[in-house]
C-alpha cells in the first residue's frame, strides 16, 4: 500500500486577500478538491497551473505504484 500526500494550503494576507494552493493532485483532481474552497472565499482573480495539474491521472497512478 502507498501513502500519497495531498493537501490544500490557504494563505490570508495582511490585506485580506487569499490565495489557495494543491499539493499531489494530479490534472484535474486539485481543482475537484478545492472547490468547495473557492466558493467559500469567493471569486477567483486569478489561477497557475502546475507541473502536476498537466499530468495525466494514469501517470500520476503509475508512479505512485512504482514507489
């Protein structure tokens, strides 16, 4: 059994504004697990892809079963 790492990091600046970020998601995964997140702290400004949103979930798979 392998032991994958995800989680959701929220940062509230001093101005108020805040900003989200995924960590182990693979493609579209971050933006599921998120969303209820978004909707709570309101609109989105503005939003940058990672290395890890563009990997495919099959691969993502693949190399968590090769660890």
């Amino acid at each position: 059994m392998t032991n994958t790492s995800r989680a959701i990091e929220i940062t509230v600046k001093p101005d108020g504004s805040t900003s989200l970020e995924t960590k182990g998601f693979a493609g579209n995964g971050c933006r599921a697990a998120s969303e209820f997140l978004e909707r709570a702290l309101g609109s989105r400004g503005s939003e940058q892809l990672t290395s890890e949103f563009h990997q495919s979930v099959s691969a993502s798979q693949q190399t968590t079963q090769q660890r």
